[in-house]
C-alpha cells in the first residue's frame, strides 16, 4: 500500500487556486513528505514549491546529492540567491509562515512577488486520514503498547531519567524512534504538566506519569498512562480523570465542533472543582501536534488528554489515540493497559 | 564545576550596548540554556529577553508551570497578545532570525520599535568555549567512543537501519541520546553525502560510512569512521583523505582565518584530482553546527571532516573534533580507532 501523492497534491491545488495562490514554498518535511513521498535526514534544510501548474520541485543542498535520485526533480542550491531565482517566476507565492525563517522571509519580500501565509491552507488536506496513514498510526500505537508493557510495575530506585533511557531503547529495539521527548513525571513533580525527566528516583508509593510516543515510518503515536500505587486522594482524583476522559470520547463524533470538545471539557473540570490545564486533545499523524477540523470528520485521528494538576500532590493525565467515525470514536489505543 | 552564566551575558550585554540594541528575544533553546542554564523539553516553544539593563525574562506557555521553580523570573503566556506586551517597552529590539518565526516576526513589525536582526552576536560569545564546555565535550567524545567500540567489525548481513538502531540503543545504554540522526551509508550509497540510512542490506566485502554524535548533557559530539574492508581503490581513497584531514589539522591554530584552511582544502582535493562536496568542518558545542570564528581563537571546538564522494564507488569520510591552541591543534577525538 503507498499513498496516493498526486491525489494528495491535487486536493492543495484546488485550495491554492481558489484563493489565487501561483505556488507554495515550505520547508516542513512533514508537509513534504505528505506531497510527494520525499524523505531526508530530519535535520537537513529543504525546500519544496509546490507550483499550480507542474510538479512540485525539490530545492536541496549539495550534500542532498541522494535526491536527484530519489525524487527527480531537483535543483541544488549554493546560496540564497539561486533559491530566489526559482521562486521569481511566480505572481503570488504561498509560504509556510510557521516554518520558513525570517531570514529567507526577508528576502523574498525584495523581490516584486505578492506573498501570503499558506501554513493553514496546506495543513486542511492532512486533518483526514486516508487507510494507508490510519494503519501507519495502529502500527506506532502497536509498538508504543509493547513498550508501556515492558515498563513493568516494579518502578521505585529508578530515577525518571532511567526510565527515559529504557522508554528510547525500548522503542528502538522494534526499529522505531521517539516522536518526541519522553515526559516521565513521578511524585510531586507530575503536578509540572510539562516536566523533562530528571534524576529524581522514583520513591515506593508514587505515581509515575508516562507520556510516550513513537514514530513509525512517519507517522506518530502519543499516549499517557499513569504507573504506580496511588494513595485514597490519588485514586479518586484518576477516576475523576477517567469519568472526565470517557465522556469527552463518548461526545466525538463527525459533525462535532471541536470547540464544543473544548467546552464539555471545562465544564466537567469545573463540576468537579478542578482548573483546566490545556486543551482536551490534538490532532495526530505526520507530526505530533497535528491539524485538527473546526468541525470534525470521519477518518481524523485526535488525542484526548485531560490532565488534573495539583501543586505538590501531582499530576494525573490519561491520553488516548481516537478514530472519529459517524457515531462512537473507536479508541485506537485502548489494548494498553497499565495494572 | 557550574558556568558562569552571569559573566557570559556580561559579553552579551557588551556587544549589544554598541550596537545601541536595548534587549534580544530568541527562541533557540541553546543560547536560552548558554545565557541563563534554563533548559526545558526540546519540542516546547519558549521565549527569552535578554535586555540590556536587568535579569532576562523567560517566556513560556501554562504548561511549563515548572519554569518558575526552575528559572524564576517566568511571565506565562497565553496568547501572542501577551507576548507582545513584554517587548513593547523596548526602543530597539534584537531578534534571533534564525529562530523566530515569520508569524512571530509579521506580528512584532506592526509595533513601533526598531527591530535588527542580532542572531550572529548571540553566536559571539558561543564560539570560544569555557573549561565545563571543553570537558562536556570530551565527555561527550567518549561515550562516541564507546558505542564505536561496540559496532565491531562484523557488520556484512545487517541493514544500514538495523545499525542506526544499536547506534541508538547504545547512546541510550550511556544516559545519552543522539544528537542528529546518524549517518549510516554502505557500498555505493556512501557516495551521498547525506543519505538516510535505509533497509538496505551490508554485503561482505563493502565499506560503511559511519557519522554519528551523542549530546551529553547539553554538549555534541560529532565523529565519522570508515568500517568494513576496502578494496584497492577504496584503500588508495582512505590515505587520501587521511592525508588531506591530517595536514588540515596540522594548520589550524590560533590565528589562522577559517576561509584559509577552506582554501587550503580545496587545493589539497584538487592537487589529487578529487572534487570538494563540503566545507572542510564546523564549530562544535550546545549545537552539533556551532558558530565559528573568522580567524580562529584558542578554545574554539571544531570538526575536520574531509569526504571524497565518487558515484558508483562510494563515499570516504573521516571526521575528528579538534580544539584550537596556539600551537597544533589538540585532537580530542583520537583515540576512536576503527580496525
């Protein structure tokens, strides 16, 4: 199975035309690799312009001197200069204003070309999943349950950062890589939402917050579980983050705002006397933190994450993986369990 | 052994007073960590402003609630609107234009202050490491030097991939994670500078391409082997660039201007009948591509990195970490020996 790229790049064209756009200039892989199928080292600079009429063209390095035969249509480019000329011919250029930088920006608005900022635009065709990205996404859920069950219940000696290490082998030894920074919380220190694990040892009788994820091929997992024992205060503030986690699941469905997800959210914390944190969930796919619909369709895949934060208590967050569909959203995730 | 945080922003403060800039906002986690000691999870999106006159001011989102404890002078930002506050009272503004981005950029022109790009002075006081630089980067060279031991010399039958995997693992087995992702290219495909390593299988008999580098700490590593049996041309290849990589080393000291020794390269390569695909090296530090000055200074860190890359053939790459002295260049990476 391989994704239909022209398919793909003909949905971004009808988007472009309709608001006068003559081509598209991004250096998001993400975006790139989503268009027609390119990949390279994730910390190399690359450029595509995606033109109305045409093929897209790839603009790289010399060191890039793979491309030309893993993609075809190529151009090599030495200074900014050489990278300009190829973006001249055209009337009206969309740029990705997330990812191109300011120093190119800059340059582009000598030349006598009107610009305007497409991020938005080339993010619409990747909130719908196709099957080829939904079973990608099962396949990184997969490996991410083989890592949570090697975690194991035995915890306290290790420090945070120790489980990091093990969560990054773990992922690695199925050929896969970490979507991003494992945040591995325990004690006092889960109340942080965003903690970076530390070498804190993981005392007997907390809890131990994990929020992992994997990349598989491209496409991304994030999942959070709760480890440990809980003490009476723990256990009843993780059924109050379950009641509220079950319920904003049983209200996704295709045709759903997401604003009113975002909504049902506050209310339910607030029923419960809790403050909201962050957002009930995102969307995910190519990356971590991917486009959601305003109003929600068959085939998008969104996180749903309520988190309860209380300063030196801690922090308790259950993340799933869901699958809108026309009725119930199908948790992709849900075979990981933690004992 | 701790940096001295306070004085590196007094160079800071230096330059920037006679540029007439009143404070700096950047988002590159490197210099937020080189200014401050401030690091957070890689992926979040966070802000300093350093200004001229009075502590610099970390700026980040709700769900860094650890920032305060961890940095102190925090402002929480919820939406740009917010931010923008916070760089109103300043006249003229530096910013990092290689980090902020163009919708940060567009936002911050609509404001009356003077706005100059300032990326290359944040770079400044980066580029001559202190005594913790130099012995993170020495730690960091020795645990590349360890998984370089580990790889061993039979490599026929395992995948490129399969190899990038035990790199990772192996990082991870020393509490380190990799600090780009590796370069693995066997046989033919070593001959792309950058290539991704792929399922492609290690046949008996091919050379690999190895360019790998931990970050311990905060601090890069950078390191290129050449594994595997060499036919006789690849042997004739190898002395080659050894003899270009040493006599590139025996001419960096203090003093000497980085385009020289460019220059030198290239008449090195030439004398021999081979092309120049890259720069002969880079800077090396809390950025595995560091900033490096015009004539070199004692202290600096770089790589000498020389590649003969021959299509159909394959690609010979040597790459060391040197610091620069007075007299010759100090080879930290030495003892990273490949049967």
């Amino acid at each position: 199975m391989r994704p239909d790229f022209a398919k793909r790049r003909k949905k971004l064209k009808n988007l472009l035309e309709k608001k006068g756009i003559d081509a598209v200039l991004t250096s998001n892989h993400e975006d790139i690799y989503y268009y027609t199928g390119y990949t390279g080292l994730r910390e190399d600079r690359i450029f595509m312009i995606f033109p109305v009429e045409g093929e897209p063209k790839l603009i790289v390095t010399p060191l890039e001197n793979e491309a030309e035969i893993k993609y075809g249509n190529v151009v090599f480019m030495d200074e900014i200069k050489d990278f300009l000329e190829e973006v001249k011919p055209f009337k009206t250029l969309g740029y990705d204003e997330k990812y191109i930088s300011v120093i190119l920006f800059r340059e582009l608005e000598k030349l006598s070309i009107k610009l305007e900022p497409v991020g938005k635009i080339l993010e619409i065709p990747r909130m719908i999943k196709d099957s080829y990205e939904i079973s990608q996404l099962k396949s990184a859920i997969g490996v991410t349950k083989k890592v949570f069950d090697k975690l194991g219940s035995e915890l306290a000696g290790k420090s945070e950062k120790d489980m990091a290490d093990q969560v990054g082998i773990e992922f690695r030894k199925h050929g896969v890589t970490e979507a991003f920074e494992s945040i591995i919380s325990s004690g006092i220190q889960s109340a942080f939402v965003h903690h970076k694990p530390n070498e804190k040892t993981i005392k007997r009788g907390e809890h131990v917050l994990v929020d992992i994820g994997c990349r598989f091929g491209m496409y991304c997992s994030d999942i959070t579980r709760i480890f440990g024992r809980l003490d009476r205060r723990g256990r009843k503030i993780c059924e109050d983050v379950r009641e509220i986690h079950d319920m904003i699941i049983d209200n996704i469905r295709s045709g759903v705002r997401y604003e009113d997800i975002e909504a049902l959210q506050k209310r339910l914390f607030e029923r419960k006397g809790y403050k909201v944190f962050h957002n009930f969930g995102h969307g995910v796919g190519l990356s971590v933190h991917d486009p959601v619909s305003n109003i929600l369709n068959v085939n998008e895949v969104l996180t749903v994450e309520p988190g309860i934060y209380i300063k030196n208590v801690g922090g308790f967050r259950i993340e799933d993986m869901v699958l809108v569909k026309k009725g119930k959203a199908e948790v992709l995730s849900e075979s990981i369990k933690v004992d």
